[in-house]
C-alpha cells in the first residue's frame, strides 16, 4: 500500500494544498496541464462516474496512452484534478482574508470565504451536490483526518494572529480552530433551513454572533 492510499482523497488534497506541497505531475509541463484541464471540464460536466479516461484524452485532444504515462487510474487523474482546485480554494481564502483589517474581520471574511468558494467552485461545488458520495464519504467518513488537516491550518492561522498580539495567549487555538472548521464543514455537508447560505449577510452575521465571540480568552471561574 502506497503512502496515500490509506487516506481519504480529501486529506490528501487538503495537506497539499495546505502545506504548500508540489503535486505528482508538475502542473507547469504543458501536456499535464492539459489533461488536468481536460479532466476538469469532463468531471464537471458529466460528473466523475460517467467520465472515462478516453472521454478525457479525447478532451484534450491527446492519446490515451499519453494520458496513462502520466495518471495510471481515473482515480488518481480525479486527484490531482481535486488537489488542484484545493490549492486554489486555499490561494483564494488568503486573498479574501488578507483584504480584512482586524482579526474579528478576518474570522468572518475567513468563515464567508470557505463556504463560497466551495459551494460556487463548479467542481467541488457541483459534486457535492449531483455525486455527493465522490466527495462527502472522505470529509465525514476518514475517521476525521480531513477535518484534523484543515484544523491544524485554521490552528495555524490563529497561532500567527496571537504572536500579532490580536489574540490573547489563554486562547486555546486547536479548540477553536476545531469548532469553527466544524461549523463550516457541517453548513458543506448538511442542508440548512435556518442559514441561507447563499445570502452572504447572513452567512457574515452568523459568523460575527458565533465564532468571533470564540476569539475571546475563557473567564475565569
């Protein structure tokens, strides 16, 4: 069994893209960027079970056998096609979030952001919503490795904010970080009837009522 094959396909994707870590196949050759384009357009239009890898070459405008040199499955082409859109979600996320000035802001751009850029993301989006077991199984069902991934990110992002001096030292950046990554996940997983997702003011308020308050160190008893 390889390195990844023991993790979801999300996990993967997300400590790529989180860590900074180069994918399998330089995304700067030309051909690869091709098929990764290719499988991208496919994916979102036909959706991943009904998309072949002749459907893909065919695509592209490339040989099968050029198309297998460089991804063996359509399992592993759906990857790095993930790992891709990850590194742009995450690419996203820190423009929108750099634009806020204090840190309560940043939490509400941060929290409005994540939900946006996945539900509009016409990939991830669109599976979640036509093929939800490509994607949902490995973000609910990897005994919470992806959510411990993303976790350790928000954590992170926290981390910095309180060598800044705009959170205090008593807070406990893992457990926020642990409630807010949940907070999102469950709005990505889980219908609302109560939060219109799609009215960003309301998306804002709930995060400015909920998860600011969190930024604030525990009274003590």
């Amino acid at each position: 069994m390889g390195p990844d094959e023991s993790r979801s396909l999300l996990e993967v994707a997300f400590t790529a893209a989180a860590t900074g870590a180069e994918p399998a196949e330089p995304e700067d050759d030309e051909i690869t960027t091709r098929l990764l384009d290719a499988a991208h357009d496919q994916f979102c239009r036909m959706g991943v079970k009904r998309s072949t890898m002749a459907d893909v070459a065919k695509l592209a405008g490339l040989s099968r056998i050029t198309l297998y040199r460089r991804f063996a499955t359509k399992d592993v082409l759906f990857e790095q096609v993930v790992r891709r859109e990850f590194r742009r979600y995450f690419d996203r996320f820190a423009a929108d979030v750099s634009k806020a000035e204090t840190v309560q802001d940043r939490v509400v751009e941060g929290f409005a952001s994540s939900l946006r850029a996945i539900r509009e993301n016409p990939l991830i989006g669109g599976l979640m919503s036509t093929e939800p077991d490509a994607v949902l199984p490995s973000m609910v069902f990897d005994g919470g490795r992806t959510l411990a991934v993303v976790r350790q990110f928000v954590a992170g992002q926290l981390r910095a904010e309180q060598h800044a001096g705009t959170v205090a030292a008593e807070v406990d950046a893992d457990l926020v970080a642990e409630m807010m990554v949940r907070a999102c996940a469950s709005f990505l997983a889980i219908p609302s009837f109560v939060v219109d997702l799609d009215d960003e003011a309301q998306v804002r308020a709930v995060a400015r009522r909920f998860l600011v308050p969190m930024l604030e160190p525990p009274r003590a008893p």
